[in-house]
C-alpha cells in the first residue's frame, strides 16, 4: 500500500522495531504503524504477557529481550515506547547504531538527558523526533482551524486540561506510583502534551507559575502550569487525576468569542479497541463537538478529524528526505525546559 505526502506517492517498506509492548508500544505506536503500512519486524519486551500479545499481533516479528538485540534486527526506524526511565539509554543505542528514532514523551527525564540525547544524534547525523500525538487530536486541529479563519479574533487565554477523576492509585501503574527519578507522575506523563500543543499553537513561551504536588501520596498526580508565550497569550494546562468535575478539554479566549471543546477526540478508545487507521486513514468520524460562545450566542463548529496517523506518515516522509521531521527537537528540548523549571519553581 502506498501513501501520499506532499504530492509524492511512497511504498511503505520500512522496518520497524518497537522497544516496549505496554500501553504505548501496543496501543498507540504498533497500531498506527501497522495502520501506515509499515513492518513491524522486531519487539522488545520482557514481559511474558506482552511478549504473547506481541506474537499475537505481530506473527512474523521477532520477540527479544534486549535493546542490541532489537537494533540486531536490521531496522529502518527504532520506535521506544518503554518506560520513561530507559528513554535515553534505547534511544542513544539507536541513534549509536545509526537508526532513526522516535521516543514516546518525554524524550528525556530531564532537560540535561534530552539536551544529551539530541547532540547525540546531532554529532552522529541520526534523525530523532518524539511523539507529541496530541498535536493531531481534534481539539487541536480544530482549534487551528478557527484561529486561521478568524473567528476568534486576537486570542488572549486558553485553559488546556487533561482531567480525570481517579481518588485510589493504580496499584499495576508505575506512571502512577513512581518518583520523578523513576519517570513517574503527570508533569512527565500528561504535561509534555499539554506543553508541547500550547506551544505548537501560540509559539515559544517562558513559564510563569507551577503547582506540582501529589495529593494520593504516589507520583505527582495534581499539576498545574501557567505560560506566557511572546506572542502574549497565556496558556494555563491543568494535568490532574483527582479532579471530580473535570472542567472542557479546551477553553480558548479570544476578543471576538471563546472556543469551548468539552471532550477527547475517540482515537485512543479506538486504538484501545483495536482499530487501525487502515491505510493512514480512518473509517469512522474522529472529530470532537466544538462550540463558540459569544455571550448569548453559541454556534456549533464542525470539528476536524483528529488523525495520530500523520505523524508517521511524516516521518516516512521525513526519512525520504520529502518533508521536514513531525516535531522539532527544538521543540522537545523547550518542553524537557519547561518541565525541569516547574518542578524546581512549584509554588507548595
């Protein structure tokens, strides 16, 4: 199967090894390559359960046990989707072994190991990127689409949240019980997309107020950012597991109305369930129900299809050379900045 990207058709020959087979490996990154044409040739796990899942899935795939052994496997693109706390240490084998790289978030635990990472890859003339998937949600597709046309007028404050309300720690989750040296929480799980989004839409921004803390007594679990961005807009993000009545996914405010967008886009519930963007296109309708307010007024908006599926059509594109990496390293080490800051500045 062939796809398109700026006007050129490719064949979609690439191999692919995948370091993790847990929730991102297996819902996220294996879907959507498999989605894009992709082979999946190789994965690493040690894990008894995933390694079953991962022959399931994958029949004609290699199962190994260890990072050299993955690379081993002749790769076109090495995929880490494992835990935080090994992030730099597969994706500076990778790049060591001249293979491009995408890292899940976050790329690095801190600002020091993505800075690391990326002048790797720089002094070895090795790709890397990360996956920011929520660059392609809905809301966030949605929301460029009404700046552009201007129906918000001048934008001045959004409110971005990734809210939930989950009062007892997941006993099975290490993002959930881990210290922060050990990859855990939410400024290092939710808050790289909340960050990397703001960012992507209203350009660089110096942080202005954090509050990380952990209210359950595991990882930090509540956790709140203010941004100034130089384009004056404020962004403040919300990452939380303890919020009983989450508030919309986004609240964008503008001179001219508010864009509200209450809900995520059904991808990830669609991966979880096994769909697969066949083709780097999905069957069903992806877009979130999107309202401008204006006082009294409220108008419908027609949401955009998110689609997480792009991302790898760009890095298909971007290792033939058509069109630039999905998201700059720039941009990665601004996110791993702006991390390192609010948990050294948190206001307690």
């Amino acid at each position: 199967m062939a796809v398109e990207i700026a006007g050129q058709a490719m064949s979609n020959s690439l191999r692919v090894g995948i370091a993790g087979y847990g929730l991102a490996g297996r819902y996220f990154h294996a879907r959507l390559l498999k989605g894009c044409g992709f082979e999946v040739v190789s994965i690493l796990t040690n894990n008894q359960e995933r390694a079953r899942l991962a022959v399931e899935d994958f029949p004609t795939a290699k199962v190994v046990s260890t990072i050299d052994e993955l690379i081993a496997t002749r790769l076109d693109l090495l995929v880490v989707a494992s835990a935080n706390i090994v992030h730099a240490e597969q994706a500076l084998a990778g790049i060591n072994a001249g293979v491009p790289v995408v890292v899940d978030k976050p790329m690095g635990l801190t600002h020091s190991q993505t800075e690391t990472i990326v002048e790797a890859a720089r002094a070895k003339n090795v790709p890397i990127t990360v996956f920011f998937n929520r660059r392609w949600d809905s809301d966030s597709l949605t929301l460029k689409k009404v700046m552009a046309e201007g129906l918000l007028g001048e934008v001045f404050r959004v409110d971005s949240r990734f809210e939930r309300f989950r009062p007892s720690i997941a006993s099975a989750s290490w993002r959930e019980k881990y210290s922060p040296e050990e990859g855990g929480g939410l400024l290092l799980d939710l808050q790289p997309h909340l960050i990397s989004t703001a960012i992507d839409w209203f350009g660089p921004a110096q942080l202005s107020y954090s509050s990380v803390r952990s209210i359950r007594g595991g990882g930090d679990d509540d956790v709140l950012l203010v941004l100034k961005h130089e384009s004056s807009v404020d962004s403040y993000l919300s990452a939380s597991a303890i919020i009983g009545a989450p508030g919309p996914r986004l609240r964008v405010n503008g001179t001219k109305g508010t864009l509200i967008i209450n809900e995520l886009d059904p991808q990830e519930a669609m991966l979880r369930a096994g769909k697969i963007p066949e083709g780097g296109r999905w069957a069903d309708p992806t877009s979130s129900s999107a309202f401008l307010h204006r006082g009294d007024e409220v108008i419908e908006i027609e949401g955009e299809n998110g689609n997480y599926a792009l991302f790898y059509q760009l890095v298909e594109g971007a290792i033939a050379g058509i069109n630039p990496w999905p998201v700059s390293t720039a941009d990665a080490l601004q996110v791993a900045s702006i991390i390192d800051q609010a948990r050294s500045r948190s206001v307690r």
